[in-house]
C-alpha cells in the first residue's frame, strides 16, 4: 500500500508567531495535485496535521528537523526511550535555548563551540545519522572521528548562528510527543503500518542536491530543468511553484514533497537502521532509505 497524502514541511525555530507563519511552509501532495502554504504557527501545524490524520489516516509527514540528540546526551538526561526525551525537552528545552543557560553545550552566537566538541571530540555533538546517513555510508566507531574532520556537519547543540538546526529541534521535539500520543507513527523509534500516519526526519539537502537555494535565479533555473527532466514536475501548477520561485523556505518543502511522493510505495516497508543507536538517537529519510540505513 502507498499513502494518500505527503506533506513534507520546513519547519523553524522562530520564537514570535509571525516568524513561524513566514517561514513554516508545508508541501502537500494528494492525489496528484500539489499545494504549496505557509501560515501556521507551530501550535496550528500540529493541531493541522491531527485534524488532517482524522480524515486521512493514511498521510506521511516529513520534517526536516531531529528527532533526537547523540545517545550519551539522552542517557544523561536519564530518559531510556525517545519518548522519555521528548518530554524531557518539552520541560527543559526553552531553558537550553536561553542565552544564560548554565549548560554551554547548547551553542552558537554569541557563544563557540565547547572545547567538549572541537578537536578529535567534534563527532561527539553528532548522532550517528549525522556523520553516516548524511555522508551516505555506514562507518565504524574507530572511523567516525576521522571521517568528521575536515567537514562540517551541523550539529543539534548548535542553537545560533548560520545554519543552526538546534532551535528547531528544541522545539519540534514536543510536537513528535503529541503526535505520537495521538496515533502517528514516528520511525525509526516506530515501525510503520499501513493506514497509521507516519512522520519521519528529513534533511532537505540530500532531497535538494547540490543548488544555491538562497538565490532566485538559481531556484529558477532549477525548477526549470527539474520541468524538463521530470513528468510529475511538469504537471506542478503555478500556484504551487510560485512560493519555491519566492522563497528559499519553500523551494525546501516543495522539492522535498516531490521526492517523498516519487518514494511513496517505500515508506511502510522503511527498514530498522543498522546501528542500534537509532532508537534513541533516530535517522534520516533518505530517498535511498533502504540502502543508507
């Protein structure tokens, strides 16, 4: 079986609600027709996606913020599921976020990166998805520290500064309680079913490739050939490719969306990762789940 509806959203971290209702964008494939919107504060996402869930129980969801943090951090918390550490942020994790927050591991401008982080340590701020899913391969415990140096993956302790994923994460965590308390299944930490509504972690650049996002003539030209090449974006109506055209937020969710629903016959045969840590730290959808897992 393949679900009915995909909504793939770009998620934020903003703190005022206009912020959100700008920068929040989902993408929403049903029946062969796609439709690209903003609006929504983070609480009207999830009270959407519920309401959406009853009539549509058959509806996968995609965010492209994570689900959880490095395993030795969850343990430290004391929560032994995802669930324990989602509620576990739901009380803590404005406190994490604020700029006084005893705690400097959760940084980013204005303060650097721990010492705890840097150097030979830098893979420890990472969960496994983040160094093997993201660099397609699957690597060894003596291996992970090598492979991190050179490279910069973001890291969920990174709440400020270019390219932070930390504040979304602090603030998404509490929705993937909700949602699974209300029926979604939430993989990898659930196994999906068929007619359950599924949500899984994305991360935008590997649905993306290579492409300067944040330039319009660039996102132009993209779509452009993506047109060219690709029959389902094709038959894209104006309407849903005029936010990409606009807006790097929602060239995100719209291209996400698209390659979500070319994998939709996947998604309720998704594979348990490899590594064991997946189930407390999570893992990425990758449009080549199967094999990057």
């Amino acid at each position: 079986m393949s679900p009915s509806t995909i909504i793939a959203i770009d998620w934020s971290g903003r703190v005022d609600a206009a912020g959100q209702r700008r920068h929040i964008v989902a993408a929403t494939w049903r029946n062969g027709r796609v439709r690209v919107e903003s609006g929504r504060t983070r609480d009207e996402v999830a009270a959407w996606l519920l309401a959406t869930a009853q009539q549509d129980p058959s509806l996968v969801v995609g965010f492209d913020f994570c689900f959880s943090y490095p395993e030795w951090f969850v343990h430290e918390t004391g929560a032994t599921s995802a669930a324990d550490f989602w509620q576990i942020v739901a009380d803590q994790g404005e406190a994490w976020l604020h700029r006084e927050s005893l705690d400097r591991r959760f940084w980013g401008k204005p303060h650097k990166r721990p010492a705890e982080f840097s150097g030979t340590n830098i893979h420890r701020m990472l969960r496994s998805t983040d160094i093997d899913c993201k660099l397609i391969a699957h690597i060894s415990d003596e291996e992970r520290a090598l492979r991190v140096k050179g490279i910069t993956p973001k890291s969920v302790f990174q709440i400020g500064g270019s390219g932070s994923v930390g504040t979304a994460s602090l603030r998404g965590m509490p929705l993937l309680l909700k949602l699974r308390e209300a029926g979604f299944r939430i993989w990898p930490f659930d196994q999906p079913e068929p007619n359950r509504p599924l949500v899984v972690e994305m991360y935008t650049r590997l649905n993306t490739g290579p492409v300067h996002k944040s330039n319009p003539v660039a996102r132009a030209a993209y779509l452009q050939r993506k047109r060219a090449e690709d029959p389902a974006y094709k038959s894209l109506t104006r309407a849903a490719l005029a936010p990409a055209l606009a807006g790097e937020d929602a060239f995100d969710a719209l291209i996400s969306c698209m390659v979500m629903t070319s994998h939709r016959d996947t998604f309720y045969t998704l594979p348990q990762p490899r590594d064991p840590r997946a189930k407390l730290e999570g893992w990425t959808w990758a449009a080549d789940a199967a094999e990057a897992c």
